[in-house]
DNA sequence: CGAAATCTTGAGTATAATCAAAAACGGTGG
DNA sequence: CCACCGTTTTTGATTATACTCAAGATTTCG
C-alpha cells in the first residue's frame, strides 16, 4: 500500500541524506506524507507575502525564486529555489508569509499540509531536526547575500551566485560536464543581485568575453570552475553540505 | 534549591512569551538552564567563523553584531544582537559557523552547552518550537537586509535600519521616551549597510538636518517616529512580534 | 592632559543607474 | 514554414549615488 506519491520525494530525500543516513521507518514515513501535486507555468506566484498559509509547499521539478517588494514596486529576490527546497517552510511556525515564492520555470510542486508536517516532526524528532536544518541552511545563504550585495560589486558578486547555484544544482544532480539548465533571465538576475538589467548584461557579457562562462539559451556552462571560484571570491561551507564533493 | 542564574534568563523569556504563555513547567526548565556567565568588552569576538562550538550564547546585556568577512578583509554585518538573542542558536544543528559574532559595547554573555538545549528540546517540544521559530525569525531579519542593502538608498536604507533596531530593543522594553542607548559606530553602520564610513556620516548629517532623529553621544532620539517609519520604508511584519504594540 | 578613536568635511572619481532604442530570440498562429 | 508579436538581450549616451583619498576637528578615555 503505497503512496502515490512515493517517488515525488526523491529530490527531497536526497537533500536530507546529505546530512545524515535516514532510517527505513523514517524514510518510509516522508514517502508516505500525502501531498497535492500541481503543475505550475512560469511566472506564477505559489504563495504571497501576507498570506497565513496551512500548508508548505515542496519543489519537485523547475526553478523559483523567494522574493519581496518594496513599497515602490521594486522586486528583491532574496534566494534561487530548486527541486527538493521547500521555501516557505518556515510558516510552519510563523504565521504571516514575509515574502512571496513564484516560479521562474514551469515547476511541479507539491503541497504539504502543516499537520501532517507537524504531526510527522513528532513522530520522527530526527526528521524535525532535519527539517530545521534546512531551515538554518537557508538563514546561512540569506546572511551569504546580505555579504554578496553588500560587499561585492560587478562581475564578483554576479559570479558568486552563479558558484552557488552550481555547487546547489550539482548536489542534486543537475549539473553534467559543467553544464546545467539555468531558465533565470537577465532581469531576474538583477533584481536577485541589486543590480540594473542593463548592468547585469555588460557584466555578463564581460564574463563571456574573459571566458569565464559560456551561455547557450538556457543552458550554462563553466569552463574553469577554479577560476570562477576564484572571482566570485566563493567558498561554499555556508552551504553546509556535509559530502565534501558536491562542494568541490 | 534555584539556579544561581535564575534572574539572567529574563530577557529571553521576555522574548519567547511574545509568542505563547510559558508553563510554570517549561519557564522552570529555562531558568535552571547552567550557563558559564562572563562579562566582555566590547570589540571582542565571542565566536568565530570556522568554529565548530560546542554551545551557544545567550547575550544578557549589551550590544553585539554577526559578521562575516571577504577574502579582502571587507567586514559585513549581518544583524545587530541585543538583550534576549543567541546569535549562534543555529550551531546546534550546523556543525561549522559561517559566521562571527562580537561585542559593540561591553556585554554581559551566558554560555549554554549544546547537550544541555538538546535536552531541553527533547523534554519540551514547545521550547523546541520556540527556538526553532527563533533562528526563523533571525532567517526573515535577514531576508529583509538582503531587501534594503540591495534595493534601498541612501537615507532610506540608513532609517529602515534604525525602525529595526528601535522596534526590537522596544520590544525588550529598552526604549524609554522615544530615546534609546545604541553604542553603534557610524564605521559599524558603514559595515551592516555596505556603505563606507564617510557615506554614513553625510547620510545621517542630513537625517539631522531634517529632524529625523537626534544624536547625543551613544544616545538615539526619534522625535517623530511615523516619519521615521514613512523615510525608512519600514513594514515590521517580518519581525514577527505578536505583540502588535511593540511594532506599532 | 595627551593619544587614539571617531566624526566631519572637501575634492575628485568610479561604479552602476537612467533613459532610450535597436537587435535578437522564442513561441504562436495562419 | 514563415510572418508576427512580445519578451529578452544588447548597445549608446548621460547622470547620480556612493567611493576614494586626504586631512582637520572633536570626542573619549586612560
């Protein structure tokens, strides 16, 4: 009697194991949460900021982003979100959304009930440390762009993300042969960075001309993953990834 | 038969009763938590990046920040830490700190172990729960920097700093006629807005000049706090304080 | 009182923003 | 398959916010 459900959990049990080894009763536990499982276009918001939701939501396929507006209509995006995030995990406990979460691709997403989370964090205390784990992991990648966007500035600072966003795609099996699909436009680039569209663009074009990526519609590659390392100034222990290679 | 530290638990109670009423049961547990106790000077790095600790700290008077350093020794600052925090909560799940913490000011500091909050948690869920929200908390404070360095300027950003800090040190009942005591140097404001020192100077000439606020030594006046508010852009519902009157 | 830290001011510069418009791309429908 | 539309990318010219460098004034504290 299984779940129909059972294999959407892959990416996030993936993510999870790179902590710690679950048991089969704990596995066995995640496999069997019951979600809603939707098909969302790009450009759509999964949740607003202000909304006092009951239920989180788990990204299976597809890129997102966790954004917020300033008063002014002017869009800050605060963090990239890939399959097996879960970015609005932490209404769980606070009642209030405090940003938005929309998709940058078309995404599959599942919704998670907070009762059945709940129930499942005391069932299982090692899944709810788990849980809040991945929580603290994105506080360190908030507080890594609070550094980003305030400390460094041009190419740096928009390689810095990219190292990100690479090491994050690769943990989860989404980059091969310093190639992955990156569906995130020059705008969304900039308003992730702090930067103009236009600044974002000489900046890239900059990098392509120093060779330091290449980009082909979608698709990005990294030819010297040391030398961008090297000017993104990136060292990836905020990310806590505890396997030592996905970092590498 | 009472903890020697009984009293020095207060400010965090304060904190965690904004959220729910603590049992008789559970405010006992806190209070006869053993802590080490030592009193700082200010400019001391309590922890360090790299540091795997083995507990975490409470502070119990004073000022102090989270910081993080680029390879080019360019300090940011990620958040300001009063009366009430543990800045390094998040060490009870995250094995390397990819942060430091230090005193602004002389701070009064108590040292947890890890076994010991570990055992609070297994024994109250709801603590459990509050810590949890805590280090959420700390997560949307961070966020909303990411909003204001990247997306806010000048005086704008400079004010919705100062909202946050009178919102939070209000809301630990620090704030008395408007005034406050924030030994903050503009060189340390300079390193939490990304902005240099000369820069902060000139901002905040001008914020005087319009009677947003008063300087006097270490002392922070705000005569017209709904103008402060307006200038700064500031919403803090992402500080998530129940209590509606603190934030108002 | 004197040294160190902090604050203040001035002059020149740079990174990135703004404004504007053209080129390239991607998807859709005839 | 191609024409057409909206979106995204690209480029140029000008401007502004904030930085750098430098030095003087003020405050703090031993």
């Amino acid at each position: 009697m299984h779940s129909p459900f059972r294999h959407e959990y892959n990416s996030l049990i993936r993510k999870l194991e790179s902590i710690f080894t679950l048991t089969d009763d704990e596995r066995q536990a995640l496999q069997n949460l019951p979600m809603q499982v939707a098909m969302l276009k790009d450009n759509q918001d999964i949740v607003r900021e202000g909304d006092r939701p009951s239920r989180s939501c788990l990204i299976l396929s597809g890129f997102a982003c966790v954004y917020k507006m300033t008063i002014h209509g002017k869009r800050q995006i605060v963090s990239f979100v890939i399959a097996g995030d879960i970015p609005d995990l932490q209404s769980l406990h606070l009642k209030v959304l405090d940003n938005s979460v929309s998709t940058l691709s078309p995404c599959r997403v599942g919704f998670i009930p907070h009762e059945v989370l709940h129930d499942l964090c005391t069932r299982y205390p090692r899944l709810a440390a788990a849980f809040w784990r991945e929580t603290l992991i994105d506080a360190a990648i908030f507080r890594e762009w609070v550094m980003n966007v305030g400390q460094r500035e041009g190419a740096t600072r928009m390689a810095h993300l990219l190292c990100e966003l690479l090491v994050r795609l690769k943990a989860m099996g989404l980059v091969e042969d310093h190639t992955c699909d990156l569906p995130i436009t020059q705008s969304e680039f900039a308003d992730a960075l702090g930067f103009t569209t236009v600044h974002v663009n000489r900046v890239l074009k900059e990098m392509r001309a120093e060779g330091l990526i290449v980009i082909d519609g979608t698709r990005l590659t990294v030819p010297d993953w040391e030398r961008l390392k090297q000017v993104g100034e990136f060292d990836p222990t905020y990310l806590h990834l505890e396997n030592k290679q996905a970092a590498a």
